[in-house]
C-alpha cells in the first residue's frame, strides 16, 4: 500500500528515546490532534541515513533478548522508585483500525508522541513515562502494541481516565485512519504492574530468568523495526544518573 512506502525509512520515537532528530514543541490547544505529523526526521547526509535504515535486524527480531527483557523490567522498578509508578496498561490492536496493520512501528511511535504531548498540556511532570513493546502473533502477522504508562491518582478513574481513553482512541484513529472497532484500544489500570506480561514475547532464557507464567510463554512473531523501549526519563542513562547521585549524597552524608 502506498501508505506503507511514506514512512518505510523512519522509524520515530518520543523525544529523546531514540537517535532520531525530532521537533520538541508541542502543537496547538489542549484539545487539539491535528492529522499533521508531529515528528521530522532529519539526515544530514546519505551516509547518516543508510545507518539510520540498518540501526535494525533487517529480517526482522524473533524475540526479546535478555538484555531487552532486563531493561524493560529495571525501567519498570525505577520508575517506581521515583515515584512514578507505571499503573496503566494499553493495548493497541492495529487490526482494529482502517490501516490494519503497523509493520514497522512507525504509527505507534506517533501514537507515543501524541500522548506524550497531550500528557504535557495537562500539566503532568514530564509527560509520557512508560516502558513498551511490539508484538505480533505468528499465525496472523499483525502487529498490536503494549504500553505501560505513568497516571496521575486523578487519570486512574472517573472522567480524567475517560479523557486518558478517548485522547488514545483518538490518537491510535487519526494515525490508523480511524477505528474499525472498540477492541483497537484498551487501557486498564493495576494497583502495581511487574511488568512481566510485556515479557511473554521473550526468549526461552528470558521466560527462565524471570519465570515467566507458562500461559504466557508464547511466541510472539517476527518484529520488523524497534520491538521495546523506554522513555528517556527511565531509560538506562537515567537509571545510571539516579544511581550515580543516590551514592554522592550518601558519601557525603
């Protein structure tokens, strides 16, 4: 399909999470989600954007690696420790929208992006903190989404987390080309997710490390384009920094 080509060399991500170059500002009112793209991509030259196209596995990832895994989960606990605990889960089913189908992750990082900014108009700290994945069952090759996010007390019931529902119903149909059905979007809240069921699409060490429920160790498809990721503010660098802090003030104490 021809919307498939437009975005086939990009792979587009919240601010800061990955290498791309992307515009920061945020775009319009508060309720406002224009069709136009939040995101540029910018390569200054060929030889910048060949290593952009081969930053992944060009048949695709089978599996989550252990080091994936680790990340996801430590990213989980962090962001716990600072008090930002990731008590939401959503699930985006592209098959549940006019597009169908995400096969390089391109539409769900916008989708990231969205939310990221329409966190910010609300005034939360920070924006979008949450750790993800891509998923895609063996025996109908689309890709459905996990995200587990970061909600104020006041977005985990009642008519914020109604606005938190509709901004992503709204966001995965402006992206998808509108929404074919109810099962494209879900989010639920939990008292305090480990994180583990974004895990089920591990290898078989992955599963052992983490001991995995044996009804969630299923294969999860082949995964063209970036599987999993954080965003920055809990990613591997800040884990590092906090640590790097916690120990300074301990020795100066």
């Amino acid at each position: 399909m021809a919307y498939r080509s437009l975005f086939a060399s990009k792979n587009l991500d919240v601010a800061g999470t990955s290498r791309d170059s992307v515009t920061q500002g945020a775009k319009g009112s508060a309720g406002d989600l224009t069709p136009e793209p939040l995101l540029s991509v910018v390569c200054p030259d060929a030889a910048q954007d060949e290593k952009q196209r081969r930053r992944y596995r060009p048949h695709g990832s089978k599996h989550l690696s252990l080091h994936q895994a680790t990340n996801l989960i430590e990213a989980v606990d962090h962001a716990r420790t600072i008090g930002l605990p990731l008590v939401a889960h959503a699930t985006i089913h592209w098959s549940g929208t006019v597009v169908f189908d995400d096969p390089d992750g391109t539409l769900f990082a916008k989708v990231r992006e969205g939310l990221h900014k329409w966190l910010l108009r609300r005034g939360i700290a920070g924006g979008l903190t949450c750790v993800w994945c891509r998923e895609c069952k063996a025996h109908t090759d689309i890709v459905h989404c996990h995200l587990l996010l970061h909600l104020p007390v006041e977005y985990r019931t009642g008519a914020r987390h109604l606005q938190t529902e509709t901004a992503l119903f709204r966001l995965a149909g402006r992206h998808g080309r509108g929404i074919l059905g109810e099962f494209a979007v879900k989010i639920t809240v939990h008292p305090d997710p480990d994180g583990l069921y974004l895990l089920e699409g591990g290898a078989r060490e992955v599963w052992e490390r983490f001991k995995i429920r044996k009804d969630w160790r299923k294969s999860q498809g082949i995964v063209h384009g970036k599987r999993c990721g954080t965003t920055e503010n809990i990613g591997r660098a800040a884990r590092n920094r906090w640590r790097l802090r916690l120990r300074t003030e301990r020795s100066v104490a």
